[in-house]
C-alpha cells in the first residue's frame, strides 16, 4: 500500500491535476489509494486550487465509476466474488435490496470502498444513470469538503487531525443516512398502504 501511495504521489508531482483525475479515476474500480491523499496534498500546498482540484477528483472518480459498472456488468457475481469477500459481498446485496441507488450514496461519501459498489451497480443491474447521480452528489459533497477543510484550517490542522475523531465523524454521518433513508422509506410505506386500503369513488350515477 505504501509502494503504492507514493507512486500516486509521483504521479501527482509529474502531471498535477491530469493526475489526481487518473487516481480518482481508477480509485473507483481497482485502485486502493483514496484520491483524498493527492487532494489534500494539492489543496494544502496551493489552497487557491480547491475548488479546481476537488472538481478534478470528482469528475475522475464518476468517470471512474462507469469503468466499475461496466466490470460488475460483464464480469457479474464471480468477478465480484473474486475481487472481494463472500460477507462483503453479501452485505451490500443486502444494503443494495434494502436502499436500492442510496447504498451508492452512503458509500461515496464514507470511506466504505467505492469501488466494490461501483462493480455490484453493475453486477446487480442498478439503473447507470442512478449510480452516477448517487456518484457525483456522494463525491462532489466529500471531496468538496475536504478540499475546503484543507483551505480553511490548513494543513498543519489536518494533519493533527485524530484518525479516530474522523472515523467516528464518518460513522455518524453514515447513521444520520440510514436513519433518514429508514424513516422516508418507512413514510412512502404507509403513504401505500393508505392508498390500497381508501375505498374506491363510484362511477354509478
């Protein structure tokens, strides 16, 4: 993994922001470096490329996504099965039954692995057009706020930042979803069940 982040790194410094497009492009279907690393090491040295850079690795990863679907769409469960654990790949069948397009969601915001949803979009035949919507607002929303903390606080700040401290502030945001996801599912529900249950208006005269 070190080998290779500092790669991704000298592919940073040798080609900018073509570079940190390249990781996130490929973050999103095989590559285990997160884009973040390259963008906050932009952001922290020229903090005026924020909103430049974090537009870059959005695009990037989206882009990257496509890649994801389509390797879940040929390759199907053995490729995915392949790629990662049964459990793993159990669970997000399981989040993909229960919330559909918003598993996208909840896994490109969080640092729950993007690229194992991307190829089950594919795998599980999710609708492309709602993996990239999920897609561009879970990233856009992540790697802007990361890009303005860095501008914002600085580098030094982040870098001070406990692990911990993020990871639970990940953790809640991702129970903040799921509960809001449970509570519009549980509405639209009932808002059903009202609907099947109200007598019909006659047409008799």
């Amino acid at each position: 993994m070190e080998i290779l982040k500092q790669w991704a790194l000298h592919l940073l410094d040798q080609y900018g922001l073509i570079g940190l497009f390249t990781v996130a492009f490929i973050e999103s279907s095989f590559f285990p470096v997160p884009p973040d690393v390259l963008l906050i090491a932009i952001v922290g040295v020229s903090p005026n490329l924020a909103l430049k850079s974090s537009f870059t690795c959005t695009v990037g990863s989206v882009f990257g996504a496509l890649l994801g679907y389509a390797i879940g769409l040929i390759g199907g469960r053995p490729i995915l099965l392949k790629l990662f654990k049964r459990e793993k790949v159990e669970a997000v069948e399981a989040l993909y039954n229960e919330y559909g397009g918003y598993a996208v969601l909840i896994a490109a915001f969080t640092p729950i692995p993007y690229k194992l949803f991307t190829i089950a979009s594919g795998v599980f035949r999710l609708s492309i057009g709602t993996m990239l919507l999920m897609s561009l607002i879970g990233r856009g929303a992540r790697f802007f706020l990361v890009a303005y903390a860095v501008r914002i606080a600085g580098l030094a700040f982040i870098k001070k930042v406990d692990i911990l401290s993020l990871a639970i502030v990940a953790v809640l945001s991702v129970a903040l979803l799921c509960a809001w996801l449970y509570h519009r599912r549980k509405l639209q529900s009932m808002f059903k069940k009202a609907l099947a249950e109200a007598p019909e208006e006659s047409t008799e005269p």
